[in-house]
C-alpha cells in the first residue's frame, strides 16, 4: 500500500507539472495496477486517481484540466480502465514467458515495454474515438472524419505512448527496487518482534 500512495503522489504531482502535452503517468498507474495489483483495488485506483486529478484540475482552473465533454470524459476512462485490462492480461503473459524462460533483465523490460505498447495503442484509439463524437472538435461524422481524426491524433500519441512506456518500466523498477529493501526491512523487524 505504501508503493501505490508513493505512486499515486508522483502521478498526481506530474500531472500539474510542467510536461510536454499529453506526457503523463496516468497510463502507466493503470497498467502497473493491472500488472502488479489483485481484486477490485486494480481497477478504481488508477480511476480513482485520474478522477482526483481532474477535480483538482477544474477547482483550480487550470487550463486544459477538468471536466469537459462528456463522451470525451467517459471514453478516456474506459480508455483507462482498458488499459488495466491490457496490464492484467498481457501483465500475466508477461510473467509467465518470464518465468519459463528465467529472462534477464533487459528481457523484462522489454516485455514491460511491450504491454505499455499495447495498452496506449489501445487508450488512442478509444480517445480519439470521444474527440471524434465532441462537437467542439468539427470533425466530420463520417468514417472519413473518423479517419482524420485519428490521423490528426498522431501526433499527440508519440508523447502518451512515450509516457506510457518510460513510466511502466520506471513504475515496475521503481516497485522491484521498493521489494528489495522493504523485505529485508520486514524480516528484521519480525526478528525483532519474535525477540
């Protein structure tokens, strides 16, 4: 629980901090959830996340922040919520390719690597889909206007999927680098406390 608040806070204090546009670790907490976490706390917690965020966001009025349209709104949570999806699935793929073949760990990152890829293609294609339906976006409601919808999202996407990637892996040694210290520091105070 300590790893996912210490997550949670790094999340939340780069969302405000003065990133490139659509640079975030949102995607990220979903699929490390999705990866690394059980039950239900897997999906409310990046949900949960992401909802502080844009409150925050619309009571400071920070530009670009907030609630807006809400087909938009709801399809980048779904959009979130498919992404934990993906970290769950392809997450426990992953381990077990892992575990079969005790993979070195340039093998794991790569692995780590491959379901941000996936995930974030999954969280484009799901908020470009809700900037086609926002009627403040003009686009033409015809597969055609869907079509340069996407395309004009292109661009936008290298700095999500960059994100997404650079933050999964960082998450996941951040989360291996957290268990080597905090095990040992856990058998020395059972120790202590058998004494």
């Amino acid at each position: 629980m300590v790893l996912m608040v210490l997550l949670l806070g790094l999340t939340l204090a780069l969302r405000f901090a003065p990133l490139p546009e659509n640079f975030s670790a949102f995607g990220a907490l979903a699929i490390f959830c999705g990866m690394y976490t059980r039950g239900g706390f897997r999906w409310w917690f990046p949900l949960a996340a992401l909802l502080s965020a844009d409150c925050i966001g619309q009571l400071a009025r920070v530009p670009g922040m907030g609630f807006y349209h809400p087909q938009s709104m709801l399809l980048n949570y779904l959009g979130l919520a498919v992404m934990t999806l993906v970290g769950a699935g392809l997450g426990n793929w992953s381990r077990q390719i892992g575990s079969i073949s005790n993979s070195v760990f340039p093998l794991a990152i790569a692995r780590t690597a491959g379901v941000a890829l996936i995930a974030s293609a999954c969280f484009f294609l799901l908020s470009n889909f809700g900037a086609w339906l926002d009627p403040l976006m003009q686009y033409e409601k015809s597969p055609a206007g869907l079509l340069n919808c996407y395309v004009a999202g292109l661009p936008f996407w290298r700095a999500t999927l960059l994100s997404d990637v650079l933050f999964t892996v960082g998450f996941s040694a951040f989360a291996a680098m957290f268990a080597s210290v905090a095990k040992p520091l856990e058998l020395a105070r059972q120790k202590v406390d058998r004494s």
